[in-house]
C-alpha cells in the first residue's frame, strides 16, 4: 500500500495506478489519509505513501511499523524504542532506550 495507490472513478470505470511521485496524497472521508513523503531507507531516498495520524505543527506519520515526525523545516526523524536484554546477577533485564526525546 506504500508505492501505490489505485484509483477508480466509479465502479464500472477503469482502475488508475498512481505513485507517490505522482500525488500529494490521497485519503478517504473521515477515515485515514496518506501522504507523499521522502523517507530515507538504506541510505537511498525514496518517496512512499505514508499513513498521517496527527497532523498540526508537527506530523506524525507511519510507514509499515516504523514511526516519524515531520517539522515544519520538513525534517523527519524516525521514532525508535530499543530494547536490549542484559544477564547480569543470574537475572535477565530489559533495558529500555526511547530515541524519540
């Protein structure tokens, strides 16, 4: 659903594929919008339909299970939690790292 989206005009029409590169965004009636957004992944820039959940002075969007804000200089951070299992005193610990603050 990130590289495309399809199109219809009515039911009996024709279908339409349109990429990211080719929209600003598409969305349905009071349901979910996605919008065009250049993420970069591997070191490649590449331009995806990305799922909007708040959308104010910041956006915060969603590309499969990856999180990221979007500022209004239109930079984008990825959002992580990491969690790191530690053995230590015949215990395992879970350590708990929020790279969003």
């Amino acid at each position: 659903m990130n590289e495309h989206c399809v199109f219809k005009k009515n039911p009996d029409s024709g279908q339409r594929d349109y990429g990211p590169a080719e929209l600003f965004g598409y969305g349905f009636t009071r349901d979910k919008f996605f919008s065009s957004q250049e993420i970069i992944v591997k070191e490649i820039p590449t331009r995806y339909f990305v799922e909007e959940l708040v959308h104010g002075r910041l956006i915060l969007f969603r590309l499969n299970t990856d999180f990221f804000l979007l500022d209004s200089d239109k930079k984008i951070e990825r959002l992580f939690i990491t969690r790191t299992t530690i053995h230590a005193n015949d215990r395992d610990y879970v350590k708990t790292t929020h790279n969003y603050i």
